[in-house]
C-alpha cells in the first residue's frame, strides 16, 4: 500500500449541503477562494489543479497580530517618573522635623524615626504596585487564554477526529505534516467548524497525494516486455 492511501482511507464528507460550496469563512469573512480561470477546464481545456482553492493557504495577513509570549513591557524610565509623583516626606510630621531641627541626642532619634516612617510607605507603596500590576498582568493573561481557547479547542476536535477515522495519521512521520496543516487552516479560517476544517485537511492531503503520484515515473514492464518479443521475432 502506498504511503498516500493513508490520507484517503476515510475521506470525511461536507459538514452540510448549505457548505458545499468550496470554501468556509476566513478571518475576513469571505470563502476559501475558488479555483483560478487557469485551473478551469472550461477555459482551457486543462484540469483543474485540486489545490487550486488553497492557494493562499499558506499567506500571512499582514495585520494580524503577532503571536508574541506575553510580557510586561516596563519601562523603568517610567516607573521612576510615577515614583516621583509619591511624595515619601509626608510621613514626617512637623512634631519629628521639629525634634530634627533641634539638635542634640532626641535629634538622632528623631532622624531614626523618619527614616523608619519613610521606609514603611516606600514598603507600602511597592506592595500596592506589584499587586495592581499582578493584577493587570493576570488580567491581560485571562484575556489571551479567552482568544485562544476557541482554536485550541477547534485544533484538537479534529485532530481526535482524525485519530479515531483513521489512525494511520497518527504515524509519526505523517502527524507533524497533518497537525501543521490543521493549525493553519483554523488560523487562516477561525470562522470554519471542525468538521469543515477536517473536511478541508483531507481534501487538501487528497489532492497533494493526486499530484504526487501522478508525476511518479510510470512502471515499464509492458514496454519492455513487447521490445523483447519484438526482439526475438527478428533473431528467430
């Protein structure tokens, strides 16, 4: 058995008829594109190319976001801008700045009693800070996971669909190559069900197997065979 019947042991058949028109909604909302003029047989006599709808298949779209890791982003130019804002010496009452004024022994003590008040509300402060940008950290992170579930979910739907039709896509040199493709295509289609999407996979594996084996050197066997029969008639 050839290594591209695994990809057409279980085609999968449309989700609906209402879909059977090629193509399901891309990020911007419009079918998966129809075959070129240049692929219709009508208009050149040619065969249609069974992977001419995914032309674009693999196109970035320049305005999507990039998928960068999270992170904070600080500016340390920044945080030193919104620290001074703080205004430390408040803690220091005019009580402590009198003793301070004075002089003597009660001086010292006073100074101590700043230092402390003005560490204390450094203390606060940063704690107030680190958790407000725990906070919005945890927030923008819960925000991202929201984004992605949807396509993760989608991702892994059809993929359990392709284990449980046909395991012969679970070998390891074939799952890299079908896992890439699912990913692209519900990233290049959020819109499209995982049965679209599995339906679009098998096609597009369907028609690359075509296209392969059909540029594989035809066998020769029968050539040969009539040039030796050909052969002995003129030696006998």
């Amino acid at each position: 058995m050839s290594i591209f019947d695994a990809f057409k042991a279980a085609p999968a058949a449309p989700a609906n008829s209402a879909n059977a028109n090629p193509g399901v909604p891309n990020s911007n909302n419009s079918p998966v594109p129809a075959a070129p003029a240049a692929g219709n047989p009508a208009a050149t006599g040619e065969p249609a190319s069974p992977l001419a709808k995914y032309t674009d298949l693999w196109k970035t779209d320049p305005n999507a976001k990039p998928d960068a890791p999270f992170s904070f982003n600080s500016d340390p130019a920044k945080l030193l801008d919104t620290a001074k804002t703080v205004d430390f010496t408040k803690v220091i009452s005019p009580e402590l700045q009198a003793r301070i004024t004075a002089g003597g022994a009660d001086a010292q003590s006073a100074m101590m009693e700043a230092m402390n008040g003005v560490a204390q509300m450094s203390f606060a402060q940063s704690a107030h800070a680190s958790a407000k940008i725990v906070e919005s950290a945890l927030q923008a992170q819960e925000d991202r996971f929201k984004e992605m579930l949807p396509q993760l979910i989608k991702q892994h739907s059809v993929a359990d669909s392709f284990r449980n039709d046909n395991p012969l896509l679970t070998d390891p040199a074939l799952a890299p190559m079908v896992g890439a493709l699912q990913v692209q295509f519900t990233r290049q289609y959020p819109n499209a069900t995982a049965a679209e999407i599995k339906s679009h996979v098998n096609d597009f594996l369907n028609g690359a197997a075509d296209k392969i084996q059909a540029a594989r050197p035809q066998p020769k066997a029968a050539a040969t065979k009539k040039t030796e029969e050909w052969e002995r008639f003129f030696t006998s």
